[in-house]
C-alpha cells in the first residue's frame, strides 16, 4: 500500500476541504514550456467545483516521465497571488536581462494572469490563502 506524504495530504485535504475534484487526462509527449530541451508528458487537467471548472495544460516534470501529475504538483504550481502590471512583472522576474527575456515575459504574462483570473473564480479569497500554503 502507497503511503501519502504530508505534501499530498495537504493537497488532497484542500480539494475535499473546497469540494473540488481533480481530473488529470494524458495529451502527449512534446515540448511543453519554452526552451524545453526534451519531450515531457503533457497533460489535460481539469479542476471543478460548484463555483466553476477550470481547464488547462500542464506540462510533468521530465523525472516523473508519463507518471500522472499529483494534485500537490499542480496546486503548488498554480499562480496564487495577484499579478502585477506589465513593467513590474517583467522586473521581478528578471526578464529584463536581454531582449529574449522580456519577449519571453511580455509572451507569459497575460497567461499568467489569466491563470490568476481562473484561480479567483475557482476559490473564494479564504480558499486561495490556504492554497498559497500548499508550496
């Protein structure tokens, strides 16, 4: 029988705490983030609860191969604190340091925000203060 470390606790916990279920459905293998040097599987997952459903792409760790991506290894990643605008994301990220860099940035940062957005309606403001513990 498979042990549940404190990390997937504390995942689980926060989906069952939200009534929120979490679907991970394989997509490909490929390249997944810019500058990704090899394939790595890529997965559809889906986060649903009575406030909305919340559908995205996430790319595994390349160590984890096809394994099925965790619900701590997906909350842990979701953007969970307000974006700020453009000239300040850039700066705080250090994607000033070339001109690549802040292409690269000025590309993520609508999606980041976004993925703020979709967070918000997911979770109410409680909810996503216990999300930012799961890190």
């Amino acid at each position: 029988m498979e042990t549940i470390n404190e990390y997937d606790k504390q995942a689980e916990d926060f989906l069952t705490k939200t009534g929120t279920t979490f679907k991970a459905i394989f997509n490909r293998m490929g390249k997944h983030f810019p500058g990704d040097a090899q394939a790595r599987s890529i997965w559809d997952i889906v986060l649903q609860n009575e406030r909305y459903t919340y559908s995205f792409t996430f790319g595994q760790s390349i160590a984890a191969g096809k394994e099925e991506p965790r619900p701590y290894s997906v909350l842990a990643c979701l953007e969970k604190y307000e974006v700020s605008e453009l000239a300040d994301f850039l700066e705080e990220f250090g994607y000033l340091e070339s001109g690549e860099a802040a292409k690269r940035g000025i590309e993520i940062h609508p999606r980041v925000v976004e993925e703020y957005e979709n967070v918000c309606k997911l979770w109410t403001e409680e909810e996503i203060e216990e999300l930012q513990e799961i890190q």
